[in-house]
C-alpha cells in the first residue's frame, strides 16, 4: 500500500530550491513560485506518532508568523530514502531533500518504524555548515600543527 502524501507525490523527482525550515514547516521554490509547506504529524494516535500529512499553507496570516530565508540556499532532490530495515524488521518511511551538488542531506520527514506499533514522526533540518566553518577549522589546524 502506497502512503505516500499526495504533495510529496508532486515534489518527488524534481529539482527544488530550499529556502529553509521553520519548525515542522518548509520552503521551497517549484519553477519560479515560492510554496510553503507543512509536515504534520498524526494527532489522533496517542502516543505513538507518524506522518499525517504534507500540506501547502496559502494562509497569509499563518505565513507571515514564520521565519524562512528570503533566497534559495540549496537547489535539492525530494526523493524516498533508500528502504532499509534494521535486526527487528523495522522499515522507515523518510523523503530527503537532497542537495544536487554534493548531495548532502538538508531535511528528512516521514515516519521512521513505520511497520511498527510504535512508530515515530521524523522531520529533521540539518544546515550545511558554511564555507566560513570550514576556513576557521583550517585555520585552527594550522595554527595548532605550527604553533
């Protein structure tokens, strides 16, 4: 049986623009038009948890209350995180934005242990750590090997 949300469905496969997180919400641009959407995570179970849904937000009100970066800082991939299952059978249902470049792994949602009693809801950001990042520690490395 196929879960996927219908907005991934669309998203899946194409080359994104990542504009950036703001708590279980995410931005991106599809062509030349910016989209905000929102992972929820189902309500109604619990204590256990899984994806719900993927849901575009056109509330202007609702927008305006989010801080998301003005430009694109990653052109990205939405694709499902390769199957996989560990010692117990557990199986994850995660999509990735993957960036095209280096294909570093900017966001994972979904539901991890889906097959399980207890799953859980997944929506991890993960910033790239800057060119600065790495000048500084090549910098601290230096000084450090010759004193």
């Amino acid at each position: 049986m196929d879960t996927t949300p219908k907005v991934v469905a669309t998203l899946t496969n194409r080359v994104l623009g990542l504009y950036g997180v703001d708590n279980n919400f995410f931005a991106v641009r599809i062509g030349q038009t910016r989209h905000v959407f929102e992972v929820k995570e189902d309500e109604s179970d619990g204590y256990r948890s899984a994806l719900d849904d993927v849901v575009p937000v056109t509330d202007q009100a609702q927008l305006d209350k989010l801080v998301l970066p003005r430009r694109v800082i990653a052109r990205v991939h939405c694709v499902p995180k390769p199957p996989s299952a560990d010692d117990f059978g557990r199986v994850d249902q995660i999509w990735q934005l993957i960036d095209v470049t280096d294909h570093y792994v900017w966001l994972e949602f979904g539901t991890e242990n889906s097959n399980d009693y207890y799953p859980a809801f997944c929506f991890r950001f993960t910033p790239k750590p800057s060119n600065l990042f790495y000048r500084a520690r090549a910098v601290e490395k230096a000084i450090t090997e010759n004193g």
